[in-house]
C-alpha cells in the first residue's frame, strides 16, 4: 500500500459513522493526529507484537528482580537485596566464564567461517547448494540431542575411544568434562549462525573493486585487508554478535559435554526459578545477563549500516 | 464408587467418561507415558495432556503462581502436599471412604492411615501414594563393594574416592545427602555450627567429584564403563535402569551406620538414607474434573500400576501396591532385580530400614545458597 492510497482509504474516505452522521465529530480530531504514512501502520502488527511479547516480560523480570527473596509476585515493596546478594556471592565465576567461552567461541567461529563463507560466495550454483544443505541439514535435529550425540562420540567407551581401541590397541578416555570441549560444542552448534552473515556481507563485496586492487599491484593480503574486509564488515559483526549473544546465553553445551566441569551464568539463573525457588534472584541475574548482552549490541549495531548491507547500496 | 479391603479395583465408571473430556496431570515420569496414558484415554475416551516434572519445587511454584487453572493431579514427593500445598489452598482432599479402601493393597508400613497421605491434623486424605524408594549412594561394585560403602559410609565415597565419584545432580537432594554425610537430619533447623559443616562438605563433594550431571542415565553409563565408580545421591531409581540391562553390579548402596539423632534402642545404628514416596492430589482446579479421581482409581489397578512402577522411560521403582498379591505378579523375577526387591522384598526392607523420610528442609534457602557456590567453585 503506498502512501497515497493509504490517504484515499484512511484519511479522505467516508467511515460508517461519518455516513450516519453519528460519533464523526468524535472520531475525526482523534484520527487526524494519527501518522497518515504506510510504515507507521505497517510496522503496528510487530509493534504489538514487540510491546505485548517482549517488553512486557522484561518488565515483569525486571519488576521481579526488586522482589524480596521468596516472592511469587512482582509487586511489593522494592529491595536491592537480589543485587547485593549476586554481589557478595561467587556469581563472578559463572559470568565470568560464560563471557569468556562465548568470546572464544565467537573468535573461533569467525576463524572457522570466514573461509567457508568466501568458498560458499565464489562457488555459485550447485556445489553452494550442497554446502548449505550440509550446514542447514543439522539444524532440523533437536540441539540436545545433537549434543548427546557428540557426548556419547567422545565419552568413554564412545565411538571415538572404542575405535582408537580397537584400530590401535590404544584408546583416547573420555574427552567430555572440560572446558574446551564446551566450546568445541559451542562452535558446532552456532556455526550456521555465524556463517550466514558472513555470506551476506561477502556478498557486498564486488569482484570488479578485487580485481581493480589487484591491477594496482596490491597483494592478495591487502586485498583481503582494504576491501574484502572493509566491506565484508557487516556481515563480521552481525555474525559475530549474534554467536557471541547466543553463546552467553546457552547451557547446554555445558551441561552434556561439560558435565559439571564449568557452570555458565544460564544455568544459575534456570536453578534459582526452578531448585531454588528463587524468582528473583533468577529475574536480577537475568537483568544483568540482558545489560551485557545489551552492551555488545550497542556497540556492534553503531559500527553497522544495516540498511546498506541488506539492500546492497 | 466404594471398594472392599484388597479387592481389585472396578473399571472406571463410564459416567465419568460423559462428564469430561480432558485430564490435565503434572507429575513425575512414572505417570506421563504411554503404556499408562493410553490405557485410560481410550478406556474414558478423554484426551489426557501430561506434563513431566522437572523437579519438586518447581512443580510448586508452578501451582503457586496460577498453576491451578491448568492442571487437574499433581504428583510430588511426599511432604509437599502435607506441609505446603494442602495449607496454601492449592489442593484438595480426597474422599476418605472412596479411597481408603485401596490403602489394604499397600505393602507393611505404608498402611492407612498413612502419615504423609494425610493433613497435620491427620483427618483429611490429600492424596494417594504408589512409587517410593531408597535414597543413598549409587555404586559399580565391581570396583567397590557394597559392604564397604555400607560400612564407610558417604566419606567412603567423598573422600575414599576423590575424583571417581559422580553428582546426581538433583540439587535438593544433594543438599539432603550432604546432610546426612554430615551427619545431622536436613529436616529441622540447623545450628550455626551445623551450617558450617554443611558448608564445608558441600565444597569438599563438588571439589572431589569428577562430573556433575542431572542425566542419571549418563552417570549410570559412567559406572558402567569404570569412568566412575559411585554416584551421590543413588536411589533405585537412578540404578534400576542399567540392573533390568543385566548390569547388575551397578547397585543403590545405602551406608549402615546413621546420623546420632536417629538412634534408638530399636535402631540402635539409626539411618543414613532418605525415603522418597510420591503422592498424587487433586489440584485445587477452579474447574474440577471427575477424570481425576478415575485416574486415581485406574492406577490401582494390578496392570496399571505395574506400568506405572515398570514402563517409565529409563528407570524402574517398586510401588507400595506391591504389597497386593496381584500387583506383585505382574512383575518379572529380572524386574524384580532391577528395584532390588531380594527374596520376599527383603533387600528393599533392608534399605529402607536404613532411611529418614523425605521431609522440607527449613534451611533450605542458605543451603542452597551455599549449594550454588560450591558447584561454581569448581569452574
């Protein structure tokens, strides 16, 4: 709908009330102050949907997260308590590696992607295909099970070990239970979420402007450094904050390949609603987990031409 | 409807199956699959929309923040119906004369009337039991034996086997295990030096242990293949799994000698364990169905409640209506073996004769505190 049949449906033509003559003098001061573009109105049905499905459960966490311990309510009367209480505890640690893993999983992805990306561009047609098919096919199987999978490949006795076994008289033991693991399995799972960014955004990458680069003598590196890079970037940071925002906030990883050997900040958050019994404290370390996360979109999203990268000007 | 003493319950009375057409049931594992669904779905002609829990408190705060709206049963450890439902409003009680009848099916000790199937006052019936068991330490006891950690003891495991043993990781019940390895009930107030030695034993289990996992089937594999050698807490449910697989020396090993305040010229080792028995209620629904109490009714019958102890995924529990000749022999002798039954239920008394109940913790709150530091402390 453009702007002016938007005009000619809602703003000059006759409403029932107006026909009837009833409730038209009402209605027209009130209309008339409403915005008369199509983006305004285009944009109510996820407007609501943002207000009604996301804001409003934020508030609530934030609302419960002034809750006195014990509270199945959020409202009452406000304490700093949750806050002074992840203050005083070793909640540090769980933060503290769950900003660290999701950091190194993000880097490793990049590094893991990137190459996988430039393939995927310059191999136009069906071997791309097949690619993306390998990449996306896993992706209709349940995380956890996924995970359970790899946990039984690397455990002892797993596919992995019983083969090094039986292949040379010497096995591997179980290689689940650290914390490299963890992010081996943050990496797997995330990949398609960093690889297809970086698609998009090697897709704004011209191969007339490489080509001209290196008709001007530059090396393969300053290529790579002066253009591709530059105006690939989009697609590096958009990919890069998404896997680091989903790595902060995952658990299983940690929980079927780490059994117990790291405690990510989720998984304190998922025991104070559940074992704990305590929603606000679980409603305060989501608030600060929301706040970090928040603090990487800033900063990423002011570095970031969204328009410019989706419409290719 | 009324039974005699014993006897076998009727089928479901087809009026309710005109009355309501939808059961909405939050409970444990036991109560939530198929083989037992079905049978009564197809028999009422009722959709039964079943729920798992995922944990005892969560469950509560479940019924506490609306929950009531939504489900028609719900099944809990015991304690919670006595001690916090049933005072909140949040369930309601049974018809004594309907239902105590099927309490004469129970095994020795869970008679009628049954302390925690009952109000503090011991006048109102809140629900029905059906699985229970044993909780203490799950052991490979090819590579430990039973008679060393009964005679060791939780520090056996904790300390004897630093770096080979799992957590289960339940996180109430390790509070409560680590209780007891302490050496004090988690069932009353603590003293400050009691929260200290709480304390110090909690970081001492995680420190020492070599994985922590909620999956008791993983940790179950884990004994299996020697990766560890024990897991705290074990309860049959936990073990049962791997025995009915033929693994037989993975074991729910309850210590012999208890805490000093459970001692008594009767029981002059006192207990170190911890029964569990589930109690099914009638959630206090603004909207109540009559399909709730039919499926109260339906898993008393010998077939259905065999299902109930034998056909949840991934563990096998013994259930008190064993104590009816025609419950028992809808069980296998391998079935049998994997609850750790013994010759005439004599393994399972055993253990049994060796736990507290399970009861709340009042302390519960700090000690879940300190809980939550000590696991992160191992990262």
């Amino acid at each position: 709908m453009t702007d002016r049949s938007f005009d000619a449906t809602v703003g000059t033509s006759a409403t029932p009330d107006e026909r009837t003559g009833r409730g038209a003098g009402l209605l027209r001061p009130w209309l008339g102050r409403l915005p008369r573009n199509a983006g305004f109105w285009s944009a109510m049905p996820l407007s609501l949907l943002l207000l009604f499905g996301f804001f409003g459960p934020l508030v609530l966490v934030v609302l419960y997260s002034f809750m006195p311990r014990g509270s199945f309510s959020p409202i009452g009367w406000p304490t700093l308590e949750n806050y002074r209480d992840i203050v005083e505890q070793n909640f540090y640690i769980s933060f503290g590696w769950s900003l660290l893993m999701a950091i190194v999983a993000a880097v490793l992805l990049l590094l893991v992607a990137y190459p996988l990306a430039v393939a995927m561009v310059r191999l136009a047609g069906k071997k791309a295909d097949i690619y993306t098919i390998l990449i996306v096919a896993p992706l209709f199987v349940a995380e956890n099970i996924r995970l359970q999978g790899w946990s039984l490949f690397f455990d002892k006795s797993g596919f992995l070990d019983g083969a090094m076994e039986s292949l040379f008289g010497v096995g591997t033991g179980s290689l689940v239970g650290n914390i490299p693991i963890v992010i081996f399995g943050l990496v797997y799972v995330y990949l398609p979420f960093m690889l297809f960014p970086l698609i998009l955004g090697l897709t704004n990458v011209p191969g007339d402007a490489r080509e001209a680069a290196s008709d001007l003598g530059a090396t393969r590196f300053q290529v790579f450094r002066d253009i591709e890079l530059p105006l690939a970037a989009p697609g590096v940071l958009i990919g890069t904050l998404l896997c680091f925002v989903l790595s902060l906030g995952a658990v299983s990883e940690a929980k079927f390949l780490g059994k117990g050997a790291v405690i990510p900040i989720v998984q304190d958050i998922d025991s104070a609603f559940t074992f704990g019994q305590n929603w606000p404290r679980g409603s305060a370390l989501s608030v600060l987990l929301i706040l970090i996360a928040a603090a990487a979109v800033v900063v990423v999203m002011r570095r970031v031409d969204i328009d410019r990268m989706f419409t290719r000007r | 409807m009324r039974w005699s003493c014993g006897k076998r319950p009727r089928a479901i009375s087809p009026r309710w199956a005109t009355s309501a057409r939808s059961l909405n049931i939050h409970a444990w594992e036991g109560y939530t699959e198929e083989p037992v669904l079905d049978p009564f779905a197809s028999q009422i002609g009722a959709t039964v929309n079943p729920q798992m829990l995922i944990s005892d408190p969560a469950a509560v705060n479940n019924l506490r923040s609306g929950g009531t709206s939504t489900w028609d049963l719900i099944n809990l450890n015991n304690a919670w119906q006595r001690k916090e439902l049933y005072p909140e409003g949040l369930i309601t009680p049974l018809d004594k004369e309907k239902f105590k009848p099927l309490y004469a099916m129970n095994t020795p000790g869970f008679e009628w009337p049954y302390l925690w199937a009952m109000d503090q006052g011991g006048d109102q019936l809140l629900g029905m039991i059906q699985r229970y068991g044993p909780s203490g330490i799950g052991v490979n006891t090819d590579k430990i034996s039973r008679e060393t950690v009964e005679k060791g003891g939780y520090m056996e495991i904790i300390e004897g086997a630093k770096g080979q043993y799992g957590i289960l990781d339940y996180e109430n019940w390790v509070i409560m295990h680590t209780c007891m390895a302490a050496g004090f009930t988690p069932f009353r107030k603590h003293t400050e030096a009691e929260m200290e030695s709480y304390r110090e034993l909690i970081f001492k289990l995680f420190a020492n242990a070599k994985k922590v996992s909620d999956d008791q089937a993983a940790l179950a594999r884990d004994m299996i293949t020697g990766e560890i050698i024990a897991v705290i807490p074990g309860s049959i449910y936990s073990v049962s799994a791997a025995r009915y697989e033929g693994e037989t020396q993975i074991e729910s090993v309850v210590p012999e000698e208890g805490i000093e305040e459970t001692k008594t010229a009767e029981n002059p080792k006192g207990k170190a364990g911890i029964t569990w028995i589930e109690v099914t209620s009638l959630v206090k629904n603004p909207a109540p169905t009559p399909l709730a109490e039919a499926f109260l009714v339906y898993c008393h019958t010998p077939e259905a409640a065999y299902r109930v102890a034998a056909k949840a995924p991934g563990t096998l529990n013994p259930i008190v209506q064993m104590g009816s000749p025609d419950v028992l022999a809808q069980f296998s002798a391998d079935e049998l073996e994997a609850i750790q039954w013994g010759e005439e239920g004599q393994w399972l008394e055993t253990n049994l004769s060796r736990c507290i109940d399970f009861d709340i913790n009042p302390d519960y709150a700090a000690m879940h505190d300190m809980y939550t530091e000590a696991k992160r402390s191992r990262g």
